[in-house]
C-alpha cells in the first residue's frame, strides 16, 4: 500500500493481480489495473469490436481487454480506461492455449487447454461451455471457426463448425450449438477424398501436425507438420490443392493473407525462416479432377530473421498493404513489408521469447505482442524502424544485432565492433595502441576490460568468461537477467553432480532451491513454483513458504504446490497434514485415500461423510476394511456392528 496526496489517494497491490488507485475519503477506486503473472499464450481481436482483444493465459483465464471504447454504444465524458479489461475463469482449468474470436456472433470465443480440453464462452453471460469430446493425450496446436461445413461433412447442423488439431495429426469437426454432439473426425474425411496424398504423408516417419490456419474468408485450410511439410485443402471439399516441401524444420505458426487477386500463406519454421507462398495461380488452375499433388520447393519469398526458430508470424489487417509480423525465440518482433521485399522494423523491448502477436483493427499500424516474459506491449512499428545499413553486408548484420539486443553492454560492444569494422579496424588499432601504454593496475580495471574484450577471439572470451560475469554486475537490468540465468545453470549443474554422488549433501541442494525460488521472485519468474527440492528431501520452512506465495502465480500452481506438498507429507508419514492439503484443493478421494492406506478407517469415513455425496459408493468398502482391521485385531464386537 502507498500513500500519496497528503493522505487523500492511496495505491493498493494484491494477490488477485489487480492495482487499484483508490479515493480514501469517499472509498471508491479511481482507476483498476488487472496485471497478470502468467504467459499470454495467445492474443485475437473480433472482428465485431475493433476496441477489444482477448488473451489466453496460462493461469486458466481469458482476459478481454478493452483498450478502446470505440465500439461503445454507452459513451461517458470521462476519459477511457486504457487498461480496462475483464477477466474470465468459471469453468476453465488448465493453461488457456488458444483463442478465437466468432467472425459474425458478438461475445462468442472459442478456446482450447494445456489438457486437451475445448469450449466456448460468453463473455457478456460468463458462461462457459465446454465440448463432450477432448483431447486425451495431447493439446490442440490450433483452432479455428470454419462455419458451414455441413455440405462436406455430410451433417446439416455442422453449419457453425469448429474445426481443432492436435499434435498427433487428428482434426476434428464439433457443432458450436451443440456441444454434447459427437464430434466428427475429419481424417477419415480427408482419405476418403485424398486417398493417395494421405497414403503418402502416414507413411513418413514420426508424422506429427504441428499448426493449423483458415483464412477469414473461410476458404482454405492448411496444416504445417514437423518435417517441414506445408499442406492447403479446399475447405469446402477437403479436397487438397498445394503441397510445399520448402522448410527442412517444423512449422511453428501459419497466417494467411488475401490481397486483390494475391492470395499468400505465411509460414514460420524452427530454422528462422519465413516463407511466403504464393497460391494465386495454383488455386485458380485447381481442378477436382486432378488428384496427385507433387510437393513444391518453390517460394515465392524468403524472410530471413535470424538462427533463432520462430514463434508466431501475422498479417497486418491493413487491406492495401502486405505487412507481416513475426515473434521469434530470441525475445524480438521483426516486421516485413512483402511488396517492398525489406525488413521494415524490429522491437526489441520482450526480455523472452515471444509467443503471440496481434494487429490492432482500430490502428492499422499498431500490434500487440505477448511474450514468455509476460509482458504485453502495444506499439506503432514506424517507431521502431531498422537503422540503414552501412556500405558492407557484414555491418548490417551488426547493426540489426545491436538493435536486438536488450543488453547494455552488449549494444555498447556492437558499437564498437561496428566502428570497428567501418573504419577498417581502425578502433581496434587505436584501443589496442592505448593499453599497451596502460600499467598492469590499469589494464586491469573493470571498465578498461569490459571495453577492450570487445575485439578478443573466441578463445580469448572463453578464458575471460569469470570477468565477463564480473562486468554484468555493473550493467543494467536486463545484464543481471543474464547474470541471474548463469547462476540458475550453475545450480542445476550441481544438482547433477550431486544426484551422482551416492552420499550427496541434501543441505546443498535444499540452500540451492532457496536461492533459486528468492532469484524467481526478484525477476517476477515463478518457474521454481511447484517443484521443490525434491520427494526424498524432508518437508521444511522453504516449502511452507513457497506454498504460501504460489496464489501469485496462479490458480493451478497454487493446486499443483499444494498436491505436491501433500505427497511429499503422506510420504514422510504426515498423514494428518497431508490429508488437509488434499482437502484445500480440493482433492477429496487423495485425502480419503491417505487415511485408508494407513488404517486410519474412522478418519476416512468421517471426511467422506462430510465432503462426499450421501451415496457415495467408496462408503461400503471403508466399513468393510475398517470390520476387518477391527476383527484382525480381536475387536470382534466392534467388528460385528460395522
């Protein structure tokens, strides 16, 4: 809490995520802002309200942000609130993975979970609605609005069809209006009407879909698959019409474009590469008799990023520019104008990998980016454009390194490597020229080595890597990030070492878990969370305590802690406090099994009487154990009455 205006307006944080600016005097908050702690995994904004997106988080919500009131029928004087937002969590378990917005019904959004779960919500009833069927060994990498396909899939209510994927290659069809419906698996679907294509792909070796993307006109589908394989159906026949073979890695993200006659699917890989593909003339010389599709190497563009794989590409929604975005694993946002065949821009403010991105409706040159660091940005790309290239190819590929990076040091050693290499070593010769006339003491200042080990060989850096973390403590933030991951490795290198050793130290793995869950904290990261030290490690101060902090996480951390605290106590013979963490989160039959695996009938039966239904079948077999128990024991009248 802080106070501020001689005591009239206080700001308030709290576990629910949420900052409030509050007016003491008359008690009403002026402004609320809903944080969040966990990855956006995706973002999508509705057609239908160019003002609002929806972001799937990982703490089992979906969040409506309302960054704008455009679309508001109910407009006041005041000011918008930039951060007004809603958050949705009835009926949702697990990471919220994917979210689509309904092109034409208002408040209807599709999602799917880290457990292979998929529903639809009402935003404007909090109403949610999950499907019969789900994924039971995988999550789906994708899922889209495909609306009639009852023609095709011979169903006359598939006539607002959800159309998902899964890892495993299986894609299937469910009625949006009926969600206890079967759903319909369109493989079959896809060999009857494919039958030598789909012979041809089951036959490689790990066959695995990866990502799936429909254009907004609801014409194509297309699959990108682990090998690099690109595959586009007619999504009216299912009937396939282009195959690409141009990516060696897995596909990791599609988006489709239709501009004029120009019909483009972008796709992403593992290897950094972009390709563009061109379909114009291949979907208009489509012919139903033609059944034997050769996949092409051919691409129309190559979007060169970088060796880091990419994460999500997106076209802008501008209908007269071809403008595409991509998140990538290196914890930057790189932006391409296709007509111009350059990279236009790049945003460098993410501290991790970049996992969602979505343009803005309202502003057509605005997107929105979420990343692991669980930051979301909105920002203009205009101000964010590449710096122009010097006259070598060489400095250019410096010049885009230095404007990536988060580091100040290490934008600083790019500057000097790229001064460097413009005036032909230049700078090296004079740096080099001044520490010969420096004494030994000198050489040996920090800032003098942090400068002149811009221009050492690989060789030289490798034996001065103890003076390189040295200089991250006099960088800025995002140094000791880096500083702070070094030390987290070091710590899960000796965890190995240790767990080799037959007499190994368990007070040195329990300090390390200390140390790793305060440096979690400091970063506002909570991998940490959840995983202890370890079941064989007594239960001690450090565990209560994360326990106690895991509700800023999240929801399914705090349960996912609290369970596994409570096996670590049943396996240290803490039955009774074992039992009352099962029963905080909820987990009723573990906290009965506890006490029926160690006899502990009367406990048993007097939880299951009152936190179970009164007929309850596991009530029976609780009174015949405890009879025998009572009887192995020669209670034998006891035994009788039970």
């Amino acid at each position: 809490m802080h106070w501020f205006h001689g005591g009239d307006r206080c700001i308030t944080t709290s576990l629910d995520k949420r900052i409030i600016r509050w007016n003491v005097k008359s008690r009403e908050p002026f402004q609320i802002l809903n944080t969040q702690n966990a990855f956006p995994y995706c973002l999508d904004s509705p057609v239908w309200n160019i003002g609002e997106i929806g972001v799937a988080m990982g703490d089992g919500c979906i969040k409506q942000w309302n960054y704008s009131n455009v679309n508001s029928i109910m407009r006041s004087n005041k000011p918008h609130n930039y951060y007004d937002s809603n958050v949705f969590w009835k009926g949702l378990s697990g990471h919220i993975k994917n979210i689509q917005y309904h092109p034409t019904r208002e408040n209807i959004l599709a999602y799917t979970t880290s457990n292979g779960n998929i529903g639809i919500y009402d935003t404007v009833k909090n109403q949610c609605t999950q499907f019969k069927y789900y994924y039971s060994n995988s999550e789906s990498v994708g899922i889209y609005w495909a609306l009639d396909m009852s023609s095709v899939l011979g169903n006359p209510h598939m006539t607002d069809a959800l159309i998902s994927c899964n890892s495993e290659g299986e894609i299937i069809a469910l009625d949006s209006n009926k969600h206890t419906s079967q759903a319909i698996v369109i493989n079959s679907v896809l060999e009857r009407l494919n039958p030598g294509w789909i012979n041809s792909i089951k036959e490689k070796v790990g066959f695995m879909r990866t990502c799936m993307a429909i254009d907004e006109n609801r014409k194509y589908i297309a699959f990108g698959h682990k090998d690099g394989l690109v595959e586009v159906y007619m999504l009216d026949t299912l009937k396939i019409v282009f195959a690409s073979n141009y990516h060696i890695r897995n596909i990791t993200s599609m988006d489709w474009k239709i501009l004029g006659n120009n019909i483009w699917l972008a796709t992403g890989s593992g290897d950094g590469k972009i390709g563009i593909h061109q379909l114009t003339i291949t979907i208009e010389s489509y012919s139903e008799d033609k059944h034997q599709i050769v996949p092409s190497s051919h691409i129309f563009r190559t979007l060169m990023k970088d060796n880091s794989p990419v994460s999500t590409v997106k076209w802008s929604h501008d209908p007269d520019k071809a403008i595409i975005a991509a998140g990538s694993f290196s914890s930057f946002v790189t932006v391409w104008d296709i007509s111009d065949k350059k990279r236009v821009s790049v945003f460098t403010q993410h501290r991790d990998r970049v996992i969602s991105v979505c343009w803005s409706r309202l502003e057509l040159d605005n997107l929105f980016t979420g990343s692991e660091d669980r930051f979301i940005y909105e920002f203009d790309y205009k101000d964010y454009l590449c710096t122009e290239p010097l006259n070598s190819k060489s400095i250019c590929i410096l010049i885009v390194d230095a404007v990536t990076s988060s580091s100040r040091i290490q934008l600083e050693a790019h500057a000097l490597s790229i001064a460097g290499k413009a005036l032909e070593k230049n700078v090296n010769h004079s740096i080099k020229y001044l520490l010969d006339r420096l004494t030994r003491e000198e050489q040996c200042d920090p800032m003098v080595e942090e400068y002149s080990s811009t221009f050492m060989t690989k060789e030289e850096r490798s034996e001065d890597k103890k003076g390189e973390v040295i200089h991250m403590m006099f960088g800025d933030k995002n140094d000791i990030h880096q500083l702070l991951a070094i030390e987290a490795h070091a710590m899960d290198q000796r965890k190995v070492e240790e767990s080799t050793v037959v007499h190994s130290v368990k007070n040195n793995l329990l300090a390390d878990y200390d140390m790793k869950l305060a440096m979690d904290i400091m970063q506002g990261h909570y991998q940490t969370m959840g995983d202890g030290p370890g079941m064989d490690t007594p239960v001690n101060i450090s565990d209560w305590i994360m326990l106690a902090l895991s509700p800023m996480v999240g929801k399914e951390t705090w349960i996912k802690a609290m369970k596994n605290q409570a096996d670590r106590l049943r396996k240290n013979g803490h039955y009774h406090l074992a039992a009352s963490c099962y029963i905080a989160c909820s987990h009723i039959y573990d906290a009965v099994a506890v006490y029926r695996d160690h006899s502990m009938f009367r406990e048993a039966i007097v939880l299951a009487k009152l936190r179970l239904p009164v007929d309850d079948p596991i009530l029976i077999p609780l009174y015949r154990e405890w009879a025998s128990d009572l009887q192995s024991k020669n209670e034998d009248e006891l035994a009788a009455i039970w």
